[in-house]
C-alpha cells in the first residue's frame, strides 16, 4: 500500500482503491474517508492531485486557509500559485524553477510564516539568508530534485530575482483573491541588473557567432533564434506541424497567456528551416509533427544544447562578454524597429513592463524614428513657401 500526506492508493479485488481523509468524523469518532475504484495505481494517484488542487482552490476562493491549524502560510500559498499555473498551462520547465525557489523559501524560515502577517522586512531577511547559504541543485533518479549546501559558490543575482519574482508573484495572486491586504515584496529594494546580463549580441558579433556554429546542428538553431525572439524552450520545443512554409511564420500558442500567433519568419530564419526540412527529409528523420532541431545523434533535444553553445563561443572569441542563449532574444528586441505593441506579441510578453526591459535604448534608432515622421509635412511646406519673398520682375539686366 503507498501513502502520502495528502491519501493513500492500496490494491482491491476490483483494481486499486484511492483513498482521502476528507476532514469529517463518522459517528463513531473516527476518522471518514472518500474512496473511489481505480483500475490502476497510477489512475489513483492523479485523482488524488486532482482532488487536493481542487480543495485548495476551493479554501483560496472561500477565503479559508487551507491548513488546519492556523493561517496560512507562505509556502503554503506558494503551492496554491504553482498549481494555478500548471492548470494554466506554464511551461514544465517554468514549473519546476518555481519548485526549487519554493523549496528554499521553506528553508528560510519564511515558508512558516503566516501570508497575511509577512512584511518587507521578512522577504528581506530570506533575500539576505539566500546570499549567505549557496546551494546546488541535484537531480535524483526519478527526477527528485535535492538541494545540497555549496561552500564557497557564489549566489548570483539572478538567483535572488527568482526567489523575489516568485514571492511576488504569490502574493500578488493572493491580493487578488483578497487574501492579503498588500504585496510585502514591493516594499524590497531591488539591486540594478548588471549590465552584462541584460546585453545583447552586436551586429558583428552576430556574424562570428554565426560562422563558429556547428553548420547542421546549431546554426540553423540560432538563426532562428536571432530572426524571431523566440525563447530557449520554445527553440528547442519547436515542431515541423508549428512552421508554415505558405504562410513563411511560425504558429504558436503562447503558454502564458493561450494566445495563438502567426510570427513572421525572416528572409535568414526561412532560408535556415528550409534547409533545415530538406536535410532531415534525405536523412529520413523528417515526419510531419516531427522536432523541428534534432541532436547529431538524430534526437530531440530535451534542454538548448548550451554545450555547443559554449564552444562556439569560444571559436568565436566571445568569451567573457556575457553572451547566453538568452541574449539572442535580447538581440532581437533591441534591433526591431517596429512598435513596442508589436515586440511584446512577438515575444509572448504578458507585460508591456518586461517588453521595456528587454528593449534597449539605441539613440541611433530614437534618431531614426525622428526624422521618419511626416504628420504636418504639407502644412509646413505651404508655410515656408508663403515666407520666401517674391522677386521682382524687372530684375533681369
């Protein structure tokens, strides 16, 4: 028989029975169970998940904590968000940066302390003990993440950006259920993000990267990488029924906000998947909902192939300059020319706000847009004729 905290899965005669304590009493006193007959031990176990998201939605939306003894807790709250956002559809690899942030709140101590008591000054205090105490994070067999202490590393910022991000996040989902009167994390002063991690590739750069790429497995990926802003898991996620060679864009449906999107494909990020089709169809890898990028051992790529990344980097003499995966999304939306509208559709960007910090302030490009405006031209022309003075005709001899 396999338990866990939330119920319990056992063999029957019929298949397997699932089983939870559903907080009432039966007239004896004990404890009163709701059971249900499964066929299989897996089936049980995700109806009891689905059982214990739907309780916790349903004590967030009564306003009732969803932990027996007292108020509830941070952690708690953060598992409410996480399952939200599973239920919304965010991305897996999303989901589980937010399981290792909530795995060092519970650590802090912050993770025990009631939601509707946490001040600016608690968030700032596990900010604080996460500087202090590097951890790595191991994965197990079976998947199971493990945090183990790291003497001597150092906590980079963006780590605590994504503690600071999740926490405010959870809370900011929580006033909005009227849960909390305020968002505590606001209150936290956030340090500047170093310059080198917000920087993008330079035109001249771009070219070397480019040629120092593997010609079959990871340029054709970051060409399209560089012509289309689209992220590291959507790259590498990408698949042959997403591209429209008719329509020459990508069709996508954005995780975030279940949005559908036609993503215009430059003359480059064409010509790359084209190529990239006819290669796979002589090799006999292509199939129609087949991965678009596929490893030199003929498989999908399970994460952005970062080691390739870092070695032609280094072919290319760009190491040391802050160059990551990242950076061909920043590429792209430092060098659009268009509308910051049009940007924050082609990047996915439920926030005008992370649009603005992805685009890069470029005087050549303020410059451009000055000088292309034309509204009042004929006015202004009309104006200007009127103030030249007129000759006099008998000017000739």
């Amino acid at each position: 028989m396999a338990k866990s905290k939330f119920g319990q899965v056992r063999p029957h005669r019929d298949g397997f029975i699932a089983k939870y304590a559903n907080g009432r009493k039966t007239k004896s006193g004990n404890t009163s169970y709701t059971v249900r007959t499964v066929k299989s031990e897996a089936e049980g176990w995700a109806w009891l998940r689905e059982v214990e998201k739907a309780m916790q939605r349903s004590a967030l939306a009564d306003n009732r904590p969803t932990r027996a003894q007292g108020a509830l807790s941070v952690s708690g709250a953060i598992e409410n968000y996480i399952s939200s956002r599973i239920g919304a559809g965010r991305a897996a690899g999303t989901i589980e940066q937010y399981r290792i942030s909530a795995k060092f709140v519970a650590m802090s101590g912050l993770g025990r302390m009631a939601a509707n008591a946490t001040t600016p000054e608690d968030v700032d205090a596990h900010i604080a003990w996460r500087r202090q105490n590097p951890y790595r994070t191991v994965v197990r067999k079976g998947g199971k993440t493990v945090a183990m202490p790291a003497p001597g590393k150092t906590v980079s910022n963006a780590t605590t950006y994504r503690d600071r991000a999740l926490l405010s996040a959870t809370f900011r989902w929580l006033r909005k259920r009227r849960l909390v009167e305020f968002n505590p994390v606001e209150a936290v002063a956030v340090p500047d993000r170093p310059e080198t991690a917000l920087r993008p590739f330079e035109p001249d750069e771009i070219s070397a990267f480019l040629e120092a790429c593997h010609p079959i497995h990871l340029r054709p990926l970051a060409t399209l990488g560089f012509y289309s802003g689209q992220g590291e898991d959507e790259l590498v996620g990408l698949r042959w029924s997403n591209v429209s060679f008719q329509q020459r864009a990508l069709l996508l449906v954005r995780k975030k906000t279940g949005k559908a999107i036609a993503i215009p494909l430059h003359a480059l990020a064409f010509d790359a998947l084209r190529e990239q089709r006819e290669r796979q169809v002589r090799d006999g890898r292509w199939c129609v909902d087949g991965p678009v990028f596929l490893s030199r051992y003929g498989r999908r790529y399970a994460e952005f192939p970062k080691g390739a990344w870092a070695g032609a980097i280094k072919r290319a003499g760009l190491v040391g300059r802050g160059l990551t995966p990242h950076s061909m999304r920043r590429t792209f939306a430092t060098y659009f020319e268009g509308q910051e509208r049009d940007l924050q559709e082609l990047l996915g960007h439920a926030d005008s706000a992370t649009t603005r910090i992805y685009r890069r302030w470029r005087p050549d490009r303020a410059r451009a847009s000055v000088e292309s405006l034309s509204y009042g031209e004929a006015a202004h022309t009309q104006h200007t004729q009127a103030q030249k003075p007129t000759g006099t005709k008998g000017r000739e001899d």
